[in-house]
C-alpha cells in the first residue's frame, strides 16, 4: 500500500466510525468504543509516519490533517463514553455534603457539582444532605 492509499484508508475508517457514534449504536460499550478508537487512531499515526516518510515536508498539510482527525475522533469517542455512563441509586448514610459524597465514590472532590447536577430535585442544600437521602450518581 503506498503511502497515500494507506491515509485515504485511515480517513475512510475514521469517518465510518463518526458515522457510527452519530448513529448512536446503543450496542457498543464503552471497552469496545476504545478499542476501536485506539485502533483508528494507530491507522491515523501510521498514515502520518507513512507520509512523512514517502513526501517529507511535502505532506505536512496531509499529516495535519490526519492528527486533527485523530484528535477529533478521540475527543468525539470519550464523549460518546461519557454519555454512556450508567446512573445507579446511592442512600446517603450519615449526615455529609456533595463534595464528601464526591470523595466517598469516586475519590475526587472536583465531582461533587456532578452530582449535585443529577440530584437537583433531591438535594436543597449541597453543603447539607441528611442521611438516607437517596441520590443518583454515576456508577464510575
């Protein structure tokens, strides 16, 4: 394969994939998502290497092209992943705040808006939520 075909390979498959994740395939899992990620993305960086290596500073336009193709791909499938997150009950078992609950389940405090976001019917106060509160968080 030379050069070029293997970087109209690479774009074909990556554009087949976005059509994919703008299908919105409910059959995918995460675990799958990022295998196929990764394996664009290797297709991507070996087309890059294969044009650098086949045109020289001739193809800087093209491997530009094909890492923010890359990029973008990568960026469009850890959105799709973090959409796919699953939402699971929890029950509040003593008296805490959003950002403890945060600690509790994810061992980061950063995600106490998360779920502040999820549970705004269920929590008045961020800083006070009582025990037995049942709250909806993300499973990871």
């Amino acid at each position: 394969m030379t050069a070029k075909s293997d970087a109209q390979a690479a774009l074909a498959a990556a554009m087949a994939y976005r059509a994919t994740i703008a299908a919105d395939d409910a059959d995918v899992t995460v675990d799958e998502m990022g295998r196929r990620i990764a394996a664009l993305r290797a297709d991507l960086d070996t087309s890059v290497a294969a044009l650098r290596s086949t045109y020289g500073v001739d193809a800087s336009a093209a491997c530009t092209a094909l890492v923010l193709v890359g990029d973008r791909l990568q960026q469009l499938g850890e959105e799709v992943a973090a959409s796919l997150r699953t939402v699971v009950p929890y029950t509040v078992e003593q008296d805490t705040n959003h950002s403890l609950v945060a600690v509790a389940l994810y061992e980061d405090v950063t995600r106490g808006p998360e779920i502040v976001a999820l549970n705004r019917d269920v929590i008045s106060n961020p800083n006070a939520i009582p025990a037995g509160t049942e709250l909806q968080v993300y499973d990871r």
